[in-house]
C-alpha cells in the first residue's frame, strides 16, 4: 500500500478503440482538469474518454422506490443489470433498455438510450422524472421538465457534457410476468423487412435481423423479432413456477482476443447463411426470457473480443420514412460495392423525435452496422456519410468515433444552440471528452 | 433470526459489501459514518434492494467517543464489524495532525469502541461476534506506510487480547487481515491483480470466516505466506529493501 498517487490506465470503451493512457480517478471530481464521467464504458468508441476519467461506478446506491408509481430513484452508477436483479421479481421492468444490461443509469441518459420499443414508448429519456447534476460551477442542480427546463434538455442525450449526473428518477413499467411472449418470422427481401416493421408497428418491440450480404433476390433479407410482455396465462406449466424470474448472473466470459481476420467477408456471410436459414420459412410463436429477448449478447461476456486486438466500431444511422426506402438500398448496396461486411446488422423503426438538444432519434429507420477498424474502414465511412446525409439522416454519438464537425453540425439541427449553451455553462472546459474534442464542441 | 448487525465505517467498500450480504439475509442493519449526507444512500439502497430494517447513526472516530455511539444505538448488536480505517499520508514525517488522525482512526477510536461493545456484551449477556478488519501492513513496519502499520499492529494485538477475553464469555472476537483491496481507498495505485481482493471477496470471505469461527482471516491465503516471508527477513537486510 502506498500512496494515492496519479496512474495512468490504459483504457478504452467497447469497441476497444481509440485504447489511450487517461487518469482513472473514483468519484467525487480530484481535478480541475477537463474530465468526462464514464461509469460501465458501454459507449463504443471515445465519448466516455478524455485524459481525466472520473469513475462514476462508486455511485451505485438504490435511493427510493415507489411502489405505487413505479418511480424508481437511483444514484446515476448504479447498472441496469442490478436494478434488474431487485425490480423484476417485484414486477417492474426497465422503461427502455438497450442491447445490453451492462449500462448505468447515469450512462443510460446521457446516451438517451433506445430499445426495441422506441416507435411505441419513446427513449430512455422520455421516461426520466429528474436528476441532479453536478455544473462546471461546483453546484448540484435538480433538472426536470419544469425546473432547470434548458441544463435537463441540454443534459439528455449530452454526452456528459453538461457535467456529471449524480443522481436520478425514472419510472419503471409494470410487468405481469418476466417473460415475452415473441413473433418470429422470415422476411425474404428489403420491401417485406421494411414493411414488416411497419406493418407490426402495434407491437411494443420490434427489431429486424439483417443479412446483409444477401444479394439478388434476396437483398435485404432478415429475421424480424417482435415481442410482447408475456401475461400469466400466456406461460407454460415449467415459467409459471417462477413467473417473475431474474435473469441469471452468470456469463460465459469471451476467452481470448480473436485474432483479427476472424471476422470477415466469408464468415460472416457463412455465419449469416446459417442463421437465417435457421428460421424457417413464414412465421413462429414462443414464449421466452427477457434475457435472451433483450440481451442475447451479455451471455458471452467480453464478446467484443471477436473483433481482436485491432476493435471495432458500430455506425448507427437514421433515415426519415420519406426516404427510407432509398437510403437503406443505397446504404447496403455501397456496402456490397465496396465489399465491406457487418457481423450484427440490425434494423428498427423509431418514433417521434425528442425536445433533447443533441436527439439522435427520429421518426424513421435506423440501421447498425458494424465493423473492424481498419485503414479502409476511414473513408468507406465517409462515404456511407453522404449517403446518410443526402436522405436527411444522421448517426449515434454513442457509438460514434469518427464523425467530423461540419457533418455533425449538419446533420444535428441544434449542434450550434447546444455548443453555445455549453459554453456558457461551462466556459473553462471542465468537461469534455475526446468525442467532444472531435466534433469540436470544445476546441 | 434476524440479528442486529453494526458496521462501523459503513461507507467503506469492504463494508457496503459486507453490509449488503447481511442485508440479504434479512438482519438488521445499524450503520455508522461520518455524516448524515454518507449515511442516507447506504441506508437506502438496503432498504430498496432488501426491504430490511436499517438505521443510521453518526459517528466520527475524531469527534466523538465510543459511549456518545453507545448511547445512541437502540440495544446491544449480535455483530460488530470495525471497517474504518484512514491510510493517510505516507512516508511523511512532517504533519503530526494527518499522524495524529491515522493511530485514532486505525487504532485508539477502534480500540475504545470494541472495549464498549464488548463491555455491553458481556453485561448483557449477549453471545455476539466481533470482527476488526486489520491489515497485512500491522505484520512488520516499512517505511512506506509504518504509522498506518504500526496502528494497525496494535489492534491486530488488542483483537488477539480481546478474543482470548471474549472467549468465556462465548463471545468470538475474528481479525480480518486483507492484502490489497480494489476500492476507493486504492483507486489509483498500481495493484498486483493476483495480490488483490476485491470488497465483495473480503466480504465473503469474512463471513465465512464467521461462520467457521476462525481466529484470523487472510482474505487471500497467498498473505499469509508473503506475511510469514516478510516477517522473517532479517533486520539487517529489511531495512536496506524498498518496501
């Protein structure tokens, strides 16, 4: 034991990339120096980074719990994982949850992030009641639809920038059991995946699984998943035992780094051949966990590893319903074009944007892809960015490590507002990120 | 049966882990720390998470004495658990208040309020268990942390006093030697990952510990070895090392 002392730690967030030498500290703030929190680092590439890092995990303490409202109060460290663990078998369920239950709250609203539910129950951020933030000023202001009106708006969805969330208060939904009771079927083109997830827009979750090298006639193919909280009587005899089960907290830990070339053209094609044809032709009803419903990839922890040493990145775009159509041919076309392949490429439909400076959701489809890094990776991206752009789109911060300014001040219509605020707000920089650095919110 | 279960330090990683193990059980929890704003998230994260019975009280080892605690807690607890400590600066020899602070901490306020608990116990007849979380660093003196050492040698010895006391009177007094700890009091330091436990393992390894009525409690049994090690290097050697 000795003492207390600056260490630099490699670290980098899930995608593995940028990996940078940063000054980790636990909370409360150590330094005056520009910092970013960063709580379970499941944003994908440098928004959770900087060269300070305060660690925001120590904030893991549940506050209050109203049973009758479903109004849950937690410090913002706390993951979804635990509140998991202590809501379901009391019949409640995340408002929103993203594809892994590795996130904390905190993280969870300055991501605003979005589920499968999104065209019928909005994002996270739509269920938030208020927070409190700690302000560049060294005060902790409580944020919420009638109160410190601008900092919340400015704070969901921000990035961390406005300061770090301390606390906050969202509600629950109730659910009669933990089970969904899910819709499978095979949709054998682009038109069918798109119209599906128009067409089953009625229910609370839907998401498409997309081959994407599929060519031809069967271009844009994809298993479309949709799902429903399960009632009681929806159960088999073996569920109904345990109707509000947990999901288990044991994983299967990702062994080692796969060595780079693992992932390519033809695995992933191959890979995606079998899956699809794993379903069958038309359409299939079961009864399942919300664990592999929600989280099919948390069983194998670290699975980030197939990428290898080298990461990976995710590109995360929206296109307007107009256009949709067009946009996504073009999007996945270039894809084939440059022979370019994504390993998970999913496909889903979003409601009605949000009052939140930085949205990243609106009404339309969004498409995840992802990809190794590699020197070609740069300018593919750039490319698939005019694309985006030119149908009125725009990409996730989230997963974002990329992005240059002027497309981000392009594409996000309040970039210019936010960065102004922020620099009021904040005028030293105390926070920032190398993600902000990037787009040049902070010079 | 529910038991009454003081933490001492409640604040400290090791004891919000260990808290949370006894929470789930169902006992009752009365917990101390230095202020009401340290208290009420501890207390109500066990309330949420575990729907028990959890009480808070104020208790600054500097400010106040162990019969000030005494009289406030509502009965005598079935289990004490000391994890304050304050680590300090080391290798200073010129500031006797961060000095002063680490033998109360670590050492006298520790001492004082088990000779409480353990004075109401044996009145009162109560059969409890007393557990001090020492350190690895009270087996032999090194120039990087010997005031912390030193401290925490002395409750090391008054715990194996205490425990040969307690032990008529079938009250278990447990000395809890973690090595290295992956906590807030660490965050920063380069730690030996074999070398180091996290809260949730010293926690569980205390229980354990409890349960089987064990003496002293090496949260990684590879201390115990390095510690006898240490222990027998010769002095004239020792103090030349880098330690």
């Amino acid at each position: 034991m000795g003492t207390p002392m600056s260490a630099l730690t490699k670290i980098s967030n899930w995608g593995n990339y940028p990996r940078i030498e940063a000054d980790v500290r636990p909370w409360p703030l150590q330094t005056e120096s520009p910092q970013i929190a960063r709580g379970m680092g499941r944003c994908y590439g440098d928004s959770a980074l900087s060269t300070h890092i305060v660690d925001t995990r120590s904030l893991n303490h549940f506050l209050d719990f109203d049973a009758e409202s479903g109004l849950l109060t937690v410090e913002a460290g706390l993951t979804f994982d635990e509140i998991l663990q202590v809501c379901v078998p009391r019949g409640w369920f995340l408002p929103v949850t993203p594809g892994t239950r590795f996130v904390t709250a905190g993280g969870a609203l300055a991501s605003d992030v979005h589920g499968k539910n999104h065209h019928a129950e909005g994002s996270f951020s739509d269920h938030v009641r208020w927070f409190d933030l700690l302000t560049a000023s060294g005060e902790i202001c409580r944020c919420s639809r009638t109160e410190n009106t601008e900092l919340f708006y400015l704070t969901l969805g921000g990035m961390g920038l406005t300061g770090i969330i301390k606390a906050l208060a969202f509600y629950l939904k109730p659910i009669e059991t933990a089970y969904i009771r899910q819709h499978t079927l095979r949709c054998e083109n682009l038109d069918e995946t798109m119209a599906g997830l128009e067409a089953y827009g009625h229910w609370t979750n839907s998401v498409a699984w997309l081959d994407c090298m599929a060519g031809g006639r069967a271009f844009g193919r994809s298993i479309l998943m949709l799902g429903e909280s399960a009632k009681q009587s929806e159960l088999t005899q073996a569920q109904s035992l345990n109707p509000l089960k947990v999901h288990s907290t044991k994983g299967i830990p990702f062994p080692i780094d796969m060595p780079s070339f693992t992932l390519n053209r033809f695995t992933v094609q191959a890979f995606n051949q079998v899956y699809f044809h794993k379903h069958p032709k038309g359409s299939r009803d079961s009864v399942v966990h919300y664990e592999p419903f929600y989280y099919p990839l948390d069983k194998v922890l670290g699975w980030n590893r197939i990428y290898g040493k080298r990461g990976f990145t995710q590109y995360q775009l929206v296109i307007p319903h107009a256009d949709a159509r067009k946009g996504l041919q073009e999007v996945l076309e270039l894809l084939a074009k440059r022979k370019m392949s994504s390993f998970l490429t999913v496909l889903k439909i979003f409601g009605e944007q949000s009052e939140n400076y930085l949205r990243f959701p609106k009404a339309g489809f969004t498409l995840t892809l992802d990809f190794g890094i590699s020197a070609s990776l740069w300018p593919f991206l750039n490319e698939l960015d005019g694309v985006v752009e030119r149908y009125g789109g725009r990409l996730y911060l989230t997963k974002d490590v990329r992005m240059n300014p002027d497309f981000f001040r392009r594409t996000y219509p309040m970039a210019q507002e936010f960065m102004e605020k922020i620099k009021a707000l904040d005028p030293t920089g105390k926070f920032q990120s190398l993600q902000s650095q990037r787009l040049g919110i902070h010079a | 049966m529910k038991k009454k279960i003081l933490v001492i330090g409640a604040g400290s990683d090791v004891a919000q882990a260990l808290s949370r193990l006894r929470a789930e059980r169902g006992h009752i929890l009365w917990l101390t720390a230095r202020s009401q704003e340290a208290l009420q998230p501890l207390l109500a994260d066990l309330k949420v998470r575990y729907q028990v019975e959890a009480l808070g009280f104020v208790y600054d080892a500097e400010l106040h004495s162990a019969e000030d605690l005494m009289a406030q807690l509502p009965g005598i607890p079935d289990e004490v658990h000391v994890a304050m400590g304050y680590l300090g600066n080391p290798d200073r020899l010129d500031d006797p208040k961060d000095a002063a602070r680490i033998l109360k901490v670590n050492f006298s306020a520790a001492v004082l309020l088990m000779n409480a608990v353990m004075h109401a116990m044996i009145e009162k007849q109560v059969k409890g268990v007393l557990v001090g979380i020492s350190s690895v660093a009270g087996e032999r003196g090194r120039k990087s942390n010997f005031l912390y050492g030193a401290a925490k040698a002395g409750f090391s010895t008054y715990l194996d006093g205490l425990r040969n006391a307690g032990f008529s009177h079938g009250i278990h007094v447990m000395t809890v030697k973690p090595g290295f700890i992956r906590s807030k009091m660490t965050a920063g330091l380069p730690l030996p990952g074999p070398l180091t436990a996290s809260p949730q393992q010293v926690a569980s390894a205390i229980i354990k510990g409890m349960k089987k009525g064990r003496g002293t409690v090496y949260v990684l049994p590879v201390w115990s070895l390095i510690m006898l090690l240490i222990r027998n290097i010769p002095d004239v050697v020792f103090k030349r090392l880098n330690l």
